[in-house]
C-alpha cells in the first residue's frame, strides 16, 4: 500500500499494491484507518490500478474504510476499477456510497 | 481405459490465510487447459477464494485443520470440490442470502456464496454440523476460438 495526503485539497490517497483478499484485507485495514485518523481527510481516494484480483473481503474492507472516514467527517471514491473487480463491487450495492470515478 | 474425467487434480493444504492465494491460483493453472477467458478465470479464482476462506474463517473458526480440493475437467466443463472437516453450516438456507454473515464483526460482506452462485454455473452446498462442509461447484467454458473456426470453415466450404 502506498499513500499521499494533499494537504491542500485535504485529499488521501490509498494505492493498494496486492491482490485483496482474507489474508492480505488485514494488514490493508490497519495500514489505512492509520492514515485516515491521522490526517482526517475531506476526501479519501483509493486507486485500484495495481489490484489485479479482489473477492468479497474487499467490499467488507472497502466498506469499514468508509465508517472510519465519514466518521471523521469524510468521503471515499475508487479509481482505475478493474471490470472483473467492479462486477463483485456492482453486486454488493457498495458504488451507491462509494462511487468510481475516472482517474486523476 | 478412458474414466469418466479427462483430467483431475487433488490439493490438501492447512487451513492458512496466506494459502488462499495459493488455492485460488492453483485451481486457475489448472483450468487454463480449457482455454477460458481472461474474465471466465476471474471468475473461478473468485469462486475458490470465496470458498477457502469461508472453510478458514467459519468451517475452522482460524484453528488449524486441513482443506481438500478436487478439481476435474470432463468436456467443456470444470467441476470444483472443496471440502473441510469443520463446524459445518447451521443453516444453508441462511448462509446463502446475500449480505448475510454470522461475522459482521469481522467486516465480513455475507457475499461469498452469491458470488460463488453468481460466478459459476452450478454450486452444491453439504454440510454436516461437527463434520464438515463440501462446496461443489461447476462451470462451462465456451470454446470460442473453435466456434470462430468452425465459422472459418464454414465460410471456406461455402465459397
């Protein structure tokens, strides 16, 4: 996982770097929630672009990083979806609160 | 003499988090020789992740035991049998809704058998409280290249 925070924007940026499942959600959640209550962003961004394989563990993990920054005050997005990744994202309803959007 | 399946393969491994990607991938090489798509072998290591993890996370409950996986190819089909010797399922019926989790606690999504019956074409679930759980699983894969051949020669024959 790598990150950035633009102070300007109040902006989180969430590169996750390996496939997300059971095993890998764990150690992506601390990692995350770290940088969320640490900089409490307006907005946190996760960029998808490295993920090449997500099963159900990541809309639970997607999910729990939206709790933690709504609750400071934030919102999340997700860019560079995969379509395979998108269908299990589509299927679970979680794009109504945490919308894709095109790269930045 | 030829057996009913054209090919199987057998995987037992420890009920670890970190051979979920072991599983998945296996499973993956092993059905490539069917030739399916980018999306169609997404969809079976999505399938088998699902199915591992629920074997760790509820059929072992994160203790250690020993998950099986049989996996055959006969015709155009994959068939994928993975089974543990866990706690077993209390109620199939419930564990097959969508968003349902008996571990909300753990940000599980209750999506993993909607996704498993979403993906493939056929899942069985058994299970047996004290015994067990099997997930047996199937899926077609379309032989496009060869369709797109027949077409050729069909096309080829008419002129």
């Amino acid at each position: 996982m790598e990150s950035e925070f633009l102070k300007e924007d109040k902006l989180l940026l969430i590169k996750i770097t390996e496939e997300i499942d059971h095993h890998s959600t764990e150690k992506i959640r601390r990692m995350a929630d770290n940088e969320i209550t640490r900089y409490m962003p307006r907005k946190v961004l996760f960029d998808f672009s490295k993920v090449s394989f997500m099963d159900s563990a990541g809309i639970g993990m997607i999910i729990g990083r939206y709790k933690t920054a709504n609750m400071l005050g934030g919102t999340v997005q997700m860019t560079n979806v995969k379509p395979s990744i998108q269908k299990i994202f589509e299927m679970s309803g979680v794009l109504k609160i945490i919308p894709l959007i095109k790269s930045v | 003499m030829k057996g009913l399946y054209e090919n199987e393969m057998k995987l037992e491994f420890l009920s670890k988090s970190n051979n979920e990607a072991f599983a998945r991938i296996t499973v993956a090489a092993f059905a490539a020789q069917l030739d399916p798509t980018i999306e169609e072998l997404a969809d079976i290591k999505t399938a088998v992740s699902e199915a591992v993890t629920n074997s760790i996370i509820h059929g072992y409950e994160n203790m250690e035991g020993k998950i099986k996986i049989i996996a055959k190819i006969f015709a155009n089909t994959i068939e994928i049998e993975i089974s543990d010797s866990g706690k077993g399922i209390e109620n199939v019926e419930m564990a097959r809704k969508p968003l349902y989790t008996s571990k909300p606690n753990l940000e599980r999504s209750g999506m993993g058998f909607t996704i498993m019956e979403s993906f493939m074409d056929e899942v069985h679930i058994e299970s047996v409280i004290g015994l067990g759980t099997k997930i047996t699983m199937k899926k077609v894969i379309e032989k496009q290249e060869e369709f797109e051949n027949d077409k050729q020669l069909e096309i080829i024959g008419a002129e």
